[in-house]
C-alpha cells in the first residue's frame, strides 16, 4: 500500500493511542478526530482529485455527531469511501444496521490486533482499488480531442485518429470501413462532434435494420395519406439532420430501388418526402459505414456504381480487434470502468494472467464483444478466463445458470461483510437464516472462508 491514510474518529484519546498503536506496524500514516465534525474537516482537507486517499475507522457512540451521522454524510459525499465501524456496545442488530447503511465492517471491542490489523489491510485494498478505477477514468476522460473517443495506441488506431481529425473540419461525404463492432458508428461520432457541425445533430440510421418500405420514410419522411398508416406528415431523418450529420450504417443493405434516390440526395441535397412531389433542400453532412468491399458488390451488380463513389469521397478504415491486440487490456479496462459505475459495483483489476488471456482470445466480435465481456465481468458472472471461453463456445450459459451465479454472488458479498457471521449476513440479505443455510449448502458456500 502507498499514500494511503487512515483517519480514526473517538472522543476517547486512549482509544485513538491503542488504534494507532495497532496500525504502526503497517506504517501508515494516521489522522485522528474526536467526533464526527472534526472527521469530515479532516477528509475535506485531505481529500485529493479522486476523493480521500484512505479509509475511516469511527467509534458507534461520540457528541455532536456520532459514527452513524459520520457515515451518512462520509457516504453522500463518496459511496465509495470504506467506514469501519467500531463500538463496545457491539450487538448483531448494531452491526447489520452499520452494514446496511454502508459500513465496509464492524468490530467490537476488545479489538484483537492481528485480526484488526489483516481487515484494514482488507479495507485499503478496496479503496486502492476505487482510487486506480477513478484514477484510470480521469486519465481517459483528459485524452485530448479525438484521443479520448477512439481509444487505443496502436499504429492503426493511431492512423485512424490523424485521419479523423484530418477529415472533421470538412464537410465531404466519409465511407467507413470495418468489421462488425470495431465502432464504426463511434469514428462517425467523432467526425461529427470534432468538426463544424458538432453543434448540430447526429441522426443515425440502421439500412440493414429496417423493410424496403419503411427505410424510404424513415429517411425522406412522408405526408399524411401517403399509405395506410400514414396519418399526418412526418418528418424523415434526412431532413431531421439539418445542420447536423446523417450517418447511414450498414449502407451495404439499402434496397437498390433507394439507392438513386440516396444519390439525388448526395447530389442535389435534396429530398422529396413519400407521397409528395415537392423537392426540400437538406444541410447534412453524408457519413456511410459498411462491413463489405463496396466496389466488389457494385461490380456483381449488387450496389450502385455511381453511389459508390459518390459515398467514397473519403475512406476510413477501422481495424479488427485482432490486429490491434495491445490496445485489448486499455479498452477492456475504458469499459469495466464505465459498467462498474453504471452497476455501482465495485471496480475489478486485471491480473497478469487476465490480460494475458484478453490478449489471446480470438475477437471475432470486436469491441461489441469486448464491451459484453466486461460488463459481464463487472457483474460477477465467473472468471475472466471463464467467461472468454463460455464466448469461444459459442453457447450461452441458460438463464437458471445464470442466476444461481448471480444469488452465489450475492451471498458470498454479504457473508464478505458479514466477516462469516451467518444470521448476520442473513438479516443483510432480508432472508431467514435458514434459508440462507440452505442455498448455502446449494452452492458450496463454507461461512468459515469468510472469517
């Protein structure tokens, strides 16, 4: 452990001299308060970018404000602060209620030193945990520019962000290029937000994901009666974009029927809507995408030649996951950092081992795969390596698996801060202790592992 601190609050000297006492063998360095005001004082003044760089111990029972007005307050300021709570009034009730607001532990004095001592050990892990997470995450939001959307330090990714910023301040048509889920949708974000139409609107739409019928209005927009549902005009996403971007994904599905109209759109700017004959001129900057080699299906007669190269003014080419391999581990951890927050869980780090097996899996689903691998990390759904290989089979673990692994989860969590105590973390849980025996017995769970 490095640059952490633990803050002791007690209105008795005696007890802070005894705690610190304790901690000096693990040479930390120890703030002290005589109640709770005092304590918040202390954290204020010590607090750094990331919040303050250590744990609180409080005594249950201290004037003006006592242990749990301190960690309501501790805990709306930071939930993720660990408080160790402390009292010789100790009881089940006294420890639950502590655990339920979001102590971290509870210890009844007499206080036995190694015991104490392995539990602040325990307590600043998770905090270190928290200050790298939030440490990881500034340093990604502060990337400057287009460094902080298109992440990774590869060549190709490096390429890719010149190119992109190269291209952001011009208003030509961009053909994006890439596998399914490499983000070609997030390159088109950057475009549009570094570039002069970053104030307007980003209007996506999906070719691919829509009938032959529904994309003519979904694009132009129709009037009222134009067809059966019709029942008054509707405005399309062409001309919803005004001043903004349109970017049309999967382009490669668009019906040909469409496609002269997409190139009297490209051409003229403008637009008529279904069921009208009255031409409406657009302001939109063009971005397509598309996992196909466009010039091949325009030469098997499958895509318009002359939309083809009025959409490929400019190329991007986005690279597979597979052949940026290095950048896994920094995207890996973007994500976990953002589902870790989403799902107020605690944040994870990698093991040596861990970014080794990231390195090596075979990502046919690129970043999308990636992101739903984090996530599930972050939810506790197994291992790293387990979860990679339950994606190389190809064959999702049934819902009921997945739920057991979730209620296991959850039992070990609340045993965790329970340190073992079975009834304790039972009232935790809302359950009956024996119910709790029973689904411990279920899932192999030994309440001594937790001690």
């Amino acid at each position: 452990m490095t640059e952490l601190t633990v803050l002791v609050a007690d209105d008795d000297p005696g007890n802070i001299a005894r705690l610190s006492s304790m901690l000096a063998d693990l040479r930390l360095p120890v703030l002290s308060a005589a109640n709770g005001r005092e304590a918040l004082a202390e954290i204020t003044r010590h607090a750094g970018p990331q919040g303050f760089p250590g744990i609180v111990i409080t005594d249950l029972k201290m004037p003006e404000m006592d242990g749990q007005e301190l960690l309501a307050q501790l805990h709306a300021a930071d939930a993720d602060l660990p408080v160790i709570m402390i009292s010789a009034y100790g009881d089940i009730s006294s420890a639950v209620k502590a655990m339920r607001q979001g102590a971290i532990d509870f210890i009844e004095r007499p206080i036995d030193a190694e015991g104490f001592k392995d539990r602040i050990l325990r307590a600043l892990k998770t905090r270190e945990l928290v200050l790298d997470n939030r440490r990881l995450k500034a340093e990604l939001a502060n990337r400057p520019g287009i460094a902080g959307r298109i992440i990774g330090n590869s060549a190709g990714i490096q390429k890719l962000r010149e190119d992109v910023a190269s291209l952001a301040g011009i208003d030509a048509t961009v053909l994006i290029h890439g596998a399914t889920g490499v983000g070609k949708e997030v390159v088109a974000r950057a475009l549009h937000e570094f570039g002069r139409r970053g104030r307007g609107r980003f209007v996506a739409i999906n070719c691919g994901g829509l009938s032959e019928n529904m994309i003519e209005s979904e694009l132009f927009g129709h009037e009222a009666g134009a067809f059966t549902d019709a029942k008054q005009r509707r405005i399309g996403l062409a001309e919803h974009a005004k001043g903004g971007t349109l970017f049309l994904d999967e382009i490669e599905s668009t019906p040909l029927s469409l496609q002269v109209k997409l190139l009297r759109m490209l051409q003229e700017r403008v637009i008529v809507r279904v069921g009208s004959n009255e031409e409406i001129k657009i302001d939109v900057r063009v971005i397509a995408a598309t996992k196909t080699d466009l010039r091949e299906a325009a030469n098997r007669r499958e895509f318009r030649e002359d939309l083809y190269y009025r959409l490929n003014v400019a190329e991007l080419h986005v690279p597979a996951l597979n052949d940026r391999r290095d950048d896994v581990p920094l995207l890996f951890e973007h994500f976990a950092s953002e589902f870790a927050v989403r799902h107020q869980r605690q944040p994870k780090h990698l093991t040596p081992a861990d970014n080794e097996a990231l390195i090596a899996h075979d990502w046919r689903g690129n970043v999308r795969e990636l992101r739903n691998i984090a996530e599930r990390f972050v939810l506790g759904l197994g291992t790293l390596p387990g979860i990679l290989r339950e994606g190389e089979s190809g064959a999702p673990r049934p819902l009921p698996d997945q739920m057991d692994a979730i209620e296991a989860m959850l039992i070990r969590n609340a045993l965790t801060g329970a340190r073992g105590n079975a009834q304790m973390a039972a009232d935790l849980l809302g359950v009956p202790r024996r119910t709790l025996s029973e689904k411990m017995r279920k899932f192999g769970i030994e309440g001594q592992d937790f001690r």
